[in-house]
C-alpha cells in the first residue's frame, strides 16, 4: 500500500475547486525509498528540480485523498524515511515463496536501501538513486 502525491501548480478555483492538471511527484509505499517521479521532457530530473516546484508561489501539494500537504512534509516524506527493523530474510525464506534474499530482489527488482528499507534496482525504470531515501523513477506508475 501507498500514498501518491501531486503538485498543482495554480491554486485552487474558488467557486469549484478545481486545480488544473496535477504532475505526479511519486508515491511513498511503506518499506521502500520514495519513488520520485522524474521527466526530462519537463525539466525534472532531481530531487531539486522539484524543490523549485515545490517553492512556487501559489501552487500547492495534494495526495491522492485530496489533502493539502506543506512542503516541508512533502520533503520529509521523500526524505526521512525508514524502517526500525532490518528485514528478517529468514523469515521471508520461511513464510513466503521466496527461496532467498536474492530470488525476493530478482522478482521485485529490488535491492537493499539506506535505513532498512529496499529501493528500486537501476533499470528501465528506475534511473537512479537518489542521495538519500529516494529513487528516481521514469514514465507512468501510481
């Protein structure tokens, strides 16, 4: 399960509501590196780039229930995550389909992250790592 999240760039109507077309800034799921969505046909290609996004005047940040989240959430969010506990592969081995740590990253594209968590491997996808807690995801996804 995860949350995805939106940048609008114009505030919203008064009467209606309405915010224009929302760009997708990723989707936090729980024990994984935010997937931070990059387009280089828009210019956003780093955690930065979206910073300047982030800090224009008017716009606004919403998840997909529609509640309004501040920037510096939105950057805690991408930022500072993490996991108490390490992964028990043992017990994934034990309780799941899984033969190893290795078959369980082969099958999810995943591959050990920073603070317990997994992370995207650099693919087709996933274009990079970002400094931190974030990986640098391309193309369509929620």
């Amino acid at each position: 399960m995860g949350t995805n999240y939106y940048w609008h760039e114009k505030p919203p109507c008064p009467c209606c509501g309405a915010t224009g077309e929302p760009l997708h800034i990723g989707k936090s799921s729980y024990g994984w590196c935010f997937s931070l969505h990059v387009d280089e046909s828009l210019g956003i290609n780093t955690l930065v780039d979206w910073m300047e996004r982030f800090n224009r005047e008017g716009s606004s940040i919403l998840d997909e229930y529609g509640d309004r989240v501040e920037v510096e959430e939105m950057m805690k969010v991408i930022t500072q995550r993490g996991k108490l506990r390490k992964t028990d592969w043992e017990a994934i081995q034990r309780t799941s389909w899984y033969k190893s740590e290795e078959d369980f990253h082969r099958n999810n594209h995943s591959e050990r992250g920073p603070n317990n968590l997994l992370r995207h491997q650099i693919g087709e996808l996933c274009v990079g790592h970002g400094e931190g807690t974030w990986d640098y995801i391309k193309g369509e996804f929620s």
